[in-house]
C-alpha cells in the first residue's frame, strides 16, 4: 500500500525489490541504498516524540536523506490504512517529495 502510494506521488521506493508486505531495514541496509528521501508512517505521534524520532537518524548522516534534512514522519491514521483519502495522501507526499512542483 505504501509503496503504491510512493509511487503515485512521483517517488521510488528503494526497497521495491523486497517481496514483503513491510520492510525491516537494518542502518547497514539503509546505508547500502541512500535513499534520498526517508518517510515514515505512525498512526499518531506527540510532537516531542515527532523531533526525537527524527533525530535517531542522524547517526546515519551518510545517507542523503538524512545529510539533506529530508527525513518525514507522518502521524496520520489516514496516511497507514488504505481508504477514500488515498487521493488526499498522494498529494501529500507528493508535495513532501517534490515541493518544487507546487508553489506556494
């Protein structure tokens, strides 16, 4: 679901050669990919936990993502189930993958 999300909203998931349902990337996997943009899903999230959560990345600052400040967690029950938001959701993280494509 998520990775169909990604998709749509013009990204690549760099673990789409994975036959899971759901990824769990060790640092060294991490590492091994460099994505350039990391997001992250959680159903809710405080805004304390939000920055620290964040934060826990930065030991891997060789990952472009995390060098380019470009770590995302989104605290949205609509963004991890799928439903009639799936529209909503792409947009998004469209605009969080390619802000330059929607002016403000």
């Amino acid at each position: 679901f998520i990775h169909d999300l990604v998709e749509a909203a013009g990204g690549s998931n760099v673990f789409a050669d994975v036959k899971s349902e759901a990824v769990q990337a060790t640092s060294e996997l991490i590492l091994a990919r460099r994505p350039s943009a990391i997001l992250e899903f959680r159903s809710s999230v405080t805004d304390d936990a939000r920055r620290r959560e964040i934060a826990t990345w930065d030991r891997l600052a060789t990952v472009p993502a995390v060098r380019n400040g470009r770590v995302h967690l989104f605290a949205d029950p609509k963004m991890s189930i799928a439903g009639p938001r799936v529209a909503e959701v792409v947009e998004i993280i469209a605009r969080t993958l390619h802000p330059e494509a929607f002016p403000r």
